[in-house]
C-alpha cells in the first residue's frame, strides 16, 4: 500500500475548518477561515486556494467574501454541475447578527458572486457536507440554532457598551433549549429543496450542556440508507442517527462506542460499499485532546471499525477534516495548531 502523503501549505495567526474539493478544471480547491487570533473574531475571513499540481504547492490566499468589517466563516464548498458553491456565515464576531449567504463560482474558485441565502436558513445556521444519493437525490447536513430576532437583538444590546470582544455575548448566551439537526434534500438537481429535521440535541435545563455544535456529517451505505454521526461536547464519543427513507425522516441520536474529544468528523462513502471516518478518536473531552488524526473504514454500514489507520500522532491538535475520495484515494484538509492547513492524501 502506499504511503499517505501530507503537505503544509499555509500558516496564519489562525487557520480554521479547512475544506477541499475538486473543481471542474481539474484543480484542487481549499477554502479556509483565516484572519485573527482567535475563532470567532471581528477580524475573521474566508480564503480560496488552489493547486494545479495534486498539493504539491498552492497559490496565494484569495478572499472569497467582499470586505465590509464583518467576520465571515465557511462550513461548506459543494460543487454542482460546474458550479462551485460556497456557504458562509456572515456576523458580527460572536455569531450574532448572522446571515447565512451562499457565494457561487462559475470559473472553479478563482472568482465570486454572491447568490442570496441558502433556502429555509437566513440566520443561525451551519450548512454542512452535501452528498449525492443512489436514488439521484443530493443531501446536505445541517444544525439550526432557533434564535428569534428579539433574542439576538438582546445579546447585542447587553454587549453594547462592552469594549473587549472576547467578553461580549455571542450565539452560545442565548435563551434556547436546543438545536436541531436535519438535512436539505433536493430530487431535481437543486431547483426545489426540501427541510427534514433530524435529531433534537437539548441544551441547558438538566442537560449537563450549556451549548452544543453537534457538525453532522452524512454519508450513505451500501444498503442505501444514511447514517449521520453528531459530535455533541461532553460526551467523549459520536452520536449516531440513521434514515432509511433518504432522508426524510431520522431516528433518536444515541451514543456510539467512537471516541471524540468534541471535534468535528467526517464520513466519507467508498464506491465498493466501504465508508471512511476521518476523525480524532480520543475520549478526553478538550480542546487539546484532539489528537490523533485517523482514519477507520467500515465493511457494515458504520457499526463497526475493521482498519483504524492513524494518519498522524506528531503531537499537536487536529481540527476540522474534510475532503473526498477520488480514485482510490481519500483527499483531505484539516487545520494544524489552529495556525497551519495540511493537505493529506491517503490510500485506500
């Protein structure tokens, strides 16, 4: 087998959620959050970067979003069609006053237009990876948070007259019970898109959770179902949900036996029935825990592990994979230390 292959290609006062695809002329495209010192901040922006020649090397950083003095945040890149799409968050440094805009590509990354929002979520949402299904259907995950526009104005109100960033209130002071969990799905290309909530992930009250970012990621089995794995802090592990109908409807998230230190994972169906978790398994709940970066490969449909492959155990913190499978090959990105962007290719 061969060797995995990993380049660093970018260092910055922050680098966060780096996310790869390919583009239809053959590039591979990064997009990033980079800006600032810390993640959320007034300074954060979002960065293009391309390579010609398989990671090797990559251009300089391109900003995707007009500057207007606002933080901007991405959470996806789907490519349609030849259409590359860019979902981002745009806020005041807290995640409050949030708009949720969609930027489009019609030359593979190098250039940008704003298209509107996404549909159901103009606020307080995190759209993320779409995928196409067997039966022609295209689904993206996505976690809602149900915050009225009273509640945001009243944590910008409260933060008003509080100079320092980090100690005014952002998204996670809000007076909400819970987030939601679901899928977009659209059977004609995109052209009408659907809402199904999935998993309800209670906060505050008796939870034990003051917040949660659950980051779902779906994939497809071989037998045609979804399965969606949910990190919920805390925990020590991924939460499981599963659809049977595509989609449209989901079960109860319960607690799998896959470590998580509370980071974000990332499935990825093989084109022989196999599914690839990239993640970093490790029960310790931190921010410093998460580490190793692995990936596993599932013969059954995500229940159990048969490769547990560790990309990496050079001591630092892995955060954010996400990436494809191409040929025989899974490509990904994921930030190093919160400074650096690693490109990562890995047979499998």
């Amino acid at each position: 087998m061969s060797k995995n292959k990993m380049v660093m290609f970018h260092h910055d006062t922050l680098s966060c959620e780096p996310i790869l695809r390919r583009m239809p002329n053959g590039e591979l495209l990064c997009m990033c959050q980079c800006g600032g010192t810390y993640e959320p901040a007034p300074e954060n922006r979002v960065y293009a970067f391309h390579s010609a020649d398989g990671g090797n090397t990559w251009t300089k950083p391109l900003r995707v979003y007009p500057e207007t003095g606002e933080a901007v945040y991405i959470t996806e890149v789907s490519v349609l069609d030849g259409v590359v799409r860019a979902y981002l968050t745009i806020h005041s440094g807290r995640f409050l006053n949030m708009r949720c805009v969609v930027m489009e590509s019609h030359d593979s990354g190098h250039s940008w237009s704003d298209a509107g929002e996404p549909p159901f979520f103009p606020t307080f949402c995190f759209l993320r990876g779409a995928i196409a299904t067997h039966d022609g259907g295209i689904v993206q995950a996505y976690q809602y948070f149900p915050i009225t526009a009273e509640e945001n104005a009243r944590l910008v109100i409260t933060s008003h007259n509080i100079s320092d960033p980090k100690k005014q209130k952002g998204m996670w002071d809000a007076n909400i019970d819970h987030l939601e969990s679901g899928v977009l799905r659209s059977d004609d290309g995109g052209k009408h898109v659907s809402r199904y909530a999935g998993p309800i992930t209670p906060i505050k009250g008796d939870t034990g959770r003051n917040w949660a970012w659950t980051e779902p990621t779906v994939a497809e089995m071989q037998d045609g179902s979804l399965v969606m794995l949910l990190r919920i802090d805390g925990t020590g592990r991924l939460w499981r949900s599963e659809s049977k109908d595509g989609g449209r409807s989901w079960s109860e998230a319960l607690p799998t036996d896959i470590p998580n230190p509370g980071n974000k994972p990332k499935l990825i169906s093989l084109p022989d029935g196999r599914v690839a978790l990239i993640h970093t398994p490790n029960a310790a709940c931190s921010f410093q825990a998460r580490t190793p970066l692995a990936v596993w490969i599932s013969e059954d449909g995500a229940h159990t592990w048969n490769e547990q492959r560790v990309i990496t155990d050079f001591p630092g913190i892995y955060c954010y994979p996400d990436g494809f499978y191409e040929d025989g090959h899974i490509l990904f990105t994921i930030e190093y230390n919160r400074r650096d962007i690693l490109f990562v290719d890995c047979p499998v």
